[in-house]
C-alpha cells in the first residue's frame, strides 16, 4: 500500500477484527496494538446495546454526539435513548502502555469478568465479557441465514 493509501487508511477509521484481552485488577484493559492508532490518546466509552460497552475515537463520538443531540426532544424513546448513551459516557486517556480505565458502572453494566473480547465493528470498538461473546454469537449464529436475508431484501448486502 503506497502513502496516499495509508493516508486514505487513516482518515476513514476502520477498526475490525476480535482480540482476546485481560481486564487487570486496576480495571485497566489494554486496547489491541492494530486498534490504537485509529483510536488516538483520547477516547470515549459508553454503554452499547447488547449489554457491551462502545469504545469510540473522539472524533467518531462527536459526530454520534452530534446525531444524537439533533434527535427530537418530543419523543419519548429518543430522551431514553440519549440519556442511556451520553449519561453513560465518559472520556477517558489511553496510557503510554496503551491501557485505558473501564469506570466502575460501566463494568456492572456490561457483566465484565477479567477475560474479555475487544471486537472491532467499523468506527468502534465493542467490549464484551468474553463469555458474553461466545453466547451471543452462538444465538447469531442461528439466525445468520434469516439475518442474510432481510439484509439482502433491502439492499445491504
């Protein structure tokens, strides 16, 4: 890949593919060597669906920041919704080790044992309880033929 390619690499983030990690007595996990790059010095954490957490590169949280803030107020479910993922949010620094904090909430909410899988899903990062994980994509793969098929009923795929 030539430099306008790492460059064209760099402004369109692309986190993808599954790590194994630890979450260490201190609440620290450290984030994949391929992920930390797109990921930048400062990052945001908040509660995802799924019962996962989403990690976010700053940049990347400010545009769903953004949507999110431009929701109507008038609707119930999107006052829920955004309380759930900005209330949970927290910014946090990636140390020199590449290491980020996971907050004491955010560890309850996702079921966080000390194995967890980092799961790279395009602009984010998801964290789950590696045990979580494989359950949840045991049951995906289940529903993976019907899932292929209403994505390719409206075009996706």
């Amino acid at each position: 890949m030539g430099e306008s390619g790492d460059t064209f690499y760099f402004h369109c983030t692309m986190l993808i593919g599954e790590y194994r990690h630890n979450l260490d007595q201190k609440k620290r996990v450290a984030l994949p060597v391929r992920f930390r790059k797109e990921l930048g010095k400062k990052v945001v954490i908040t509660r995802g669906l799924d019962q996962c957490l989403w990690l976010y590169p700053t940049k990347e949280w400010q545009r769903v920041a953004t949507k999110l803030a431009n929701l109507s107020l008038g609707q119930a479910d999107t006052r829920s919704f955004n309380r759930f993922m900005l209330a949970g949010a927290v910014e946090t620094d990636v140390d020199g080790s590449g290491r980020i904090l996971i907050p004491d909430f955010l560890k309850e909410f996702a079921g966080l044992s000390s194995e967890l899988i980092l799961a790279g899903v395009h602009t984010r990062v998801e964290i789950w309880d590696a045990q979580r994980w494989k359950d949840y994509q045991l049951s995906t793969l289940k529903e993976a033929d019907k899932l292929a098929q209403k994505l390719g009923e409206i075009g996706a795929i």
